[in-house]
C-alpha cells in the first residue's frame, strides 16, 4: 500500500513539475530541483508517463495537468476550453486527448468554411 501512495505522489507531483515547466519564466534553481527529483526512478517513471500520454496541443488546444486530472486549454483565450456545455478541467487524460483533437478539427473545420 505505501508503495501506490508514492506512485500517487510521484504523479502529482509530475502535474506539477509540467505546469512549472509550461511558464515562460523559470529559474536555474527551479531547473536543478526539477532535476535532482527526476533523479528518483518512480518520479522519473511518472514524468516521463506523463509526458507520453499527455501531447502539448492539437492546433488551438493543448491538454495540461490539472489539480484533478487534466484540462483542455484553447490557447486562444487561455481559459478551460467548453465541450457540451462544461468546461474541460479535471477530466482523465484519454478524455482530454480526444476533446482536444475534436475541438481542434471543429475550429479548422470552420476556418476553411469562413
């Protein structure tokens, strides 16, 4: 049981990491924290899935770590994007993949009709 709590751990704390790492401004001393904690295998294990399951956008849409999950992102305002009338934060990563990649051919869909 201790075991799947450090894996808990170590995946929020990769959601973390990936936000800190998404802002234009960071610090060397951010750099080498980020590091030293990847130097632990199960957190290296959990940023390193992370990274593979997570792509950084579909076109005007990008799918990011969120407190409960993950959230879909329109860049073009930088607020949670709206999927049938709620917002997409929190959601599993499989989910926010495919709203994202839809949203993203519904927009491209329309600025080909315009």
């Amino acid at each position: 049981m201790a075991l799947r709590q450090e894996k808990a751990r170590a995946v929020r704390k990769a959601k973390d990491w990936w936000q800190r790492l998404s802002k234009t401004k960071i610090t060397t001393a951010e750099l080498y924290a980020f590091r030293d904690w990847r130097d632990n295998p199960l957190n290296d294990a959990a940023y390193d899935r992370l990274q593979r399951e997570t792509p950084r956008s579909c076109g005007r849409y990008a799918v990011q770590p969120s407190p409960g999950g993950f959230a879909v992102i329109d860049t073009a305002v930088g607020d949670p994007a709206k999927f049938a009338n709620a917002s997409m934060v929190d959601i599993e990563v499989e989910e926010a993949n495919e709203v994202a990649t839809f949203l993203a051919r519904r927009d491209s869909r329309s600025r080909r009709i315009n």
